[in-house]
C-alpha cells in the first residue's frame, strides 16, 4: 500500500506551502491522479485519514480529480482512451502509441486559512 507514502508526500507539500504562506489551518487539498499512475484513488482517501492526524492538514477535504489515461497513435494519428500501458490503437491495431495523458499525480490546489 504506496499509497500512505504518497499520503504523506502530499501532506509534506501542503505544510511546506503552508508555511510559506504562514497558514494557520489546511481545509481543502485537490489532486489530480491519473488511471495509470500506479495510485488507487479510493485507497488514498482512506489513508488520507490516518496520515493527516495530528497535522495542520487534519481538517483538511481531499478532493481526487481522476484523469482517464489517452494515447495517440504515432501511425495514423488516432487519439483514445486507454485501460493500461499495453493498450494498442483502437483504429489501426498498432502498438505505437504514445501516451500523453493518465500517468499525473499532482497537488493541484491547496486552500488555507491565514
């Protein structure tokens, strides 16, 4: 389970920030994962629970964003959604593809009382 570890890399950027901006308490946190990031999204709600303890980002809501994973097709330029890094295109069958979207994993936005 990764996903505690990331937990607390997510909370080790909000204090930073935190502290930068000389926040008295976290509320909101917005991150982006994507569907092939490695990260299960509902296992990191779970343990956003047990990692925010005792933090200044205890009260804080998570907010999970999941971005579908897309590829386009370096042979005939189609673009799609894929299930997994060995997906091939849906159009021509090939495995040429590149992914441009689905591996984020992102603090998108941090909200603070000052």
């Amino acid at each position: 389970m990764h996903e505690l570890s990331i937990a607390q890399n997510i909370i080790e950027i909000v204090e930073n920030y935190a502290i930068k901006a000389h926040a008295k308490i976290v509320t909101d946190v917005e991150v982006d994962v994507g569907t092939i990031s490695g990260v299960i999204p509902e296992t990191l709600e779970f343990v956003w629970e047990l990692a925010v303890k005792n933090t200044i980002t205890e009260k804080a809501k998570l907010k999970i964003n999941v971005i579908p994973a897309k590829a386009r097709c370096k042979d005939c330029k189609t673009e799609f959604e894929i299930e997994d890094i060995y997906s091939v295109c849906l159009a021509c069958n090939s495995n040429n593809i590149e992914i441009y979207q689905g591996k984020e994993l992102l603090v998108k936005s941090i909200k603070a009382d000052v």
